[in-house]
C-alpha cells in the first residue's frame, strides 16, 4: 500500500522555488518577503508492489500529426502570433494587466469557434453567466454553441469536460480555480501550478486545445511565471499603455512557431479590432523633419515594420551622465554612445542620453543601431533629420556599418509609407531599386550623420568631418 508523508517546504509566490526553511530574500528571484510556509504531500511505493507504466510507447515513424492539426480563427493577427494558427491538445497562457482586454479576446476567439460547428466551453471563475451575456451583447456575439460553465473547483471542472466533447476549452482565469486536495488558497503557487498540470494532461490526451487566462504582478510578469511557462506550450502577452486604444499581443514562448511574431489590436466598443497596418499605427504621431526623432524599418519576424525612435540629449547637472531607454537595449545604448562619442564627434561624455521606442513595441534587433544613433545626434547637435529619410544599419565598435538581413523588405516597407530615402550600409548586398525612394549608401556611422541630418549651421558641419 502506498505511504504519505507530510513535510512542509517555504516557496516563493513570485518565481516558485522551493526551500526547506523560511528566508527573508528568495535566493531564485531576489525578492523579499516572497516565501510561503506550504505542506507537501510525498507518497512512496510500498516494496515489491507493480508500477503502473502509463502511456504506451509511440513509434514517431508511425505517429499521425493529423489530430493535432492547427486550427485558424478569423483573427490574422492573432494566427500570426501562434505560427500559423491554434495546435490541437495544446495549452496557450495569455496574460495582461487588469482591463487590457484578455476576457475580450478570448471571448471574440470562442465565438470564432463557436461559429464553425465547434463546441466551446468557457469557464469562468470570475464572471457570472449573466455577467459574461452582457460582454457578449456589446460584442455583438450570439452564444450559439458557447457553453458557460461558472466554476472554480477543478475537480468538477475536469468532470464536467469529461461528459463534455468540446472543441476548444477556456479558463478564465487560472488563480481563481482550485483542487481541494491541494494544500493553499486560490491563486497560491501550489495551487496555480497543480490546476495548470491538470489541465495540460487532460490537453494532451483529448486532443483540445485549452486558452488559460493569467494575471500579473504589479512589476508587470505573470504571477508565479516560472512555475507556469515550462508547462504551457504558449506564452501570450497582451500589452498597452492605459490611455491608448491599441493593444499589442507578443509571444514570449511557443513550441510550435516563432516568437518574435506581434499582432497589433484597436480596442473598440466592438472588441478588439485587427490593424492591418501596423506601421502605420506606429508612425500615427510622427512628425517629418522632427529633432531627435528617426524611422527604422525593422523586422518582427516575417513582418516589417516602421518605428520611430525619439531620443534627447541633456547636460548632466549632477553626477554622472546617465543613459535611459525604453524598447531598446540598455547595453546596446551604452555602446552606442561610446561609438558616437570616439568614432563621430558627438561628445555625449557629459550628456544625459534618454531614448524611447514609441508604440510601446520592443526593438531586441541590432539593425536598429543606425536610427538610434541617428536620433541621438540629432538631439545633441540640436538638427533635424532630412524629411523622408528611414535609416536601418548595425554599427560596429569602430564606427563600421555593418549588413542586415531582407534589407530589400525593409526598403519597400518604407516606400510604400512615402520615404523618399533610405540610408544603409555601404557593404549591402546588390539588389533592385525600388521606385520612389533614393538608396543612400553610407561605411561609418560618421557618414550616415553627415548624410541623414540638415546641415544648417557651418560649425554643425564641421563638426562631423
């Protein structure tokens, strides 16, 4: 017969590890005052008894993938994001602040189901039947074949999905559901990472896909993530600033497709709506010609975009200069003003340097550096870009201007929003002119400055000869 045994563990409710005693500071993620006092149940094998072996062995040669097909919702930008589409029997997290739009989205997702034959089951542990018919009128969503299930014991949950054969099964959201036989509150690690294992066991073995719905911390990352992201199959974040109507969903994991995918959203009293041009949404406030501003096409994943890149340069009153970014690499930043300060004559030695990606989208590519450094000098040399000009270009330590990848892409991106010119490394390889822009070919960053800023006062000039 089998033997349980009690011990009690300390884990920490912000990345949980585990530790035998009570710490004042996780020795995992460094907070403080994060650690729980929790009873773990240890159960042993009486000796001699069988053990039960489990799933039988699969030949892959032989495996079939077509009951995990994917499965395309109406939502481009939402397939974008999973690669293509929604995988069979697997298990997708998507979390956000509070009111950023989860419910809507998933919402939206099951009548996209619903609305092809397939059976949905919503459960909602934070909403009331009554309450979720009222988001669905506002959304235009009729019900049919969206079954809603408001329950947080998991136990009945999992019974109810049993008698149940649904196509696609929500959860909203994971800290509100519980299983008795855990020890811990709704919400604690304990209980967030045993619902999340039920729930990816029985994923695997129906077949269905299952979207659970995450809450956050107030530093902005999932509660309890490291217990949770090396379960799921997808991490899905849905991000946007508080007075702003766009939202962005990014994947921060995914075992089926790329995770440098975005999908850009327009809040709405319809829902979340697809913006079919994202550039253009990232461009809405720029200003041609502006000072300490510069376009970069970029790439996040297969999709180019355009960016603006705003930066400003300060004379640091007290202490030492300090460098602040946001949507750029710090590091990146550091080295970027060294660059400029030996190898183009900006003297950012004593200037604060402050740089901002606007949008809210994250720039993690080096073939950024150029509009970077293009919008530093335009702030510290107090001179504004020539108007039409996008600059894309990775810079090396001794000012060198090195190749990117689909450079052609990113030109045409740029083309089609109305550049006029583009300026790029010197060494990129040969390929057709695009018409309506002029390709501007520059070795050095020194270069790209003399050529990408106006040049309306002699002493500015001289200065980057």
């Amino acid at each position: 017969m089998e033997k349980h045994k009690v011990k009690t563990v300390y884990i920490c409710q912000n990345c949980g590890k585990e530790c035998p005693k009570w710490e004042g500071r996780c020795p995992g993620c460094q907070e403080w005052n994060c650690l729980v006092e929790s009873t773990v149940a240890v159960t042993k094998h009486a000796a001699g008894k069988p053990v039960d072996a489990g799933s039988p062995l699969h030949e892959l040669a032989k495996v079939q993938k077509d009951t995990y097909a994917r499965m395309a919702f109406p939502i481009e930008e939402l397939n974008r994001v999973l690669g293509g589409g929604l995988v069979g029997g697997s298990v997708v997290l998507i979390s956000g602040d509070p009111g950023i739009g989860k419910s809507t989205l998933l919402l939206q997702v099951s009548d996209a189901v619903a609305a092809k034959g397939g059976m949905v089951v919503y459960i909602s542990g934070e909403e009331s039947s009554q309450q979720l018919k009222m988001r669905a009128e506002r959304l235009n969503i009729n019900g049919s074949g969206l079954f809603i299930y408001p329950e947080t014991n998991m136990e009945n949950v999992m019974a109810r999905l049993e008698s149940a054969e649904p196509k696609l099964v929500i959860v909203d959201s994971i800290q509100t559901v519980y299983m008795e036989d855990i020890n811990g509150a709704p919400g604690s690690i304990n209980q967030i990472r045993e619902c999340t294992l039920r729930l990816l066991r029985w994923a695997k073995k129906s077949g269905v896909a299952v979207f659970i719905s995450g809450h956050v911390t107030k530093d902005g990352s999932i509660a309890g993530p490291k217990a949770l992201e090396h379960i799921v199959d997808v991490v899905l974040y849905l991000e946007g600033e508080p007075f702003n109507s766009y939202r962005i969903l990014r994947s921060a994991k995914n075992r089926f497709g790329s995770t440098n995918e975005v999908g850009v959203f327009e809040m709405s009293g319809a829902g979340l709506m697809e913006v079919p041009n994202p550039s253009q949404f990232f461009l809405e406030s720029y200003m041609n010609g502006t000072i300490g501003a510069a376009v970069v096409p970029t790439l996040e994943g297969s999709r180019p975009l355009l960016v603006e890149i705003q930066a400003l340069t300060s004379p640091s009153a007290y202490g030492p200069p300090r460098r602040i970014c946001n949507g750029v690499d710090f590091n990146r930043l550091l080295m970027i003003s060294a660059v400029l300060t030996r190898r183009a004559g900006v003297g950012l030695y004593n200037q604060d340097v402050i740089v901002n990606v606007t949008g809210g989208i994250k720039i993690s590519e080096p073939a950024a550096d150029l509009g970077i450094a293009l919008a530093i000098a335009s702030s510290f040399k107090d001179t504004r870009s020539i108007p039409g000009t996008a600059a894309v270009g990775e810079i090396g330590l001794s000012g060198e201007l090195r190749s990117v990848t689909q450079i052609e892409r990113r030109i045409s991106e740029a083309a089609r929003l109305g550049f006029t010119r583009c300026i790029i490394p010197g060494i990129s390889k040969a390929f057709h002119s695009i018409d309506g822009i002029e390709i501007i070919k520059a070795d050095n960053v020194a270069a790209a400055l003399r050529l990408g800023l106006e040049k309306t006062v002699k002493k500015k000039e001289q200065e980057f000869e």
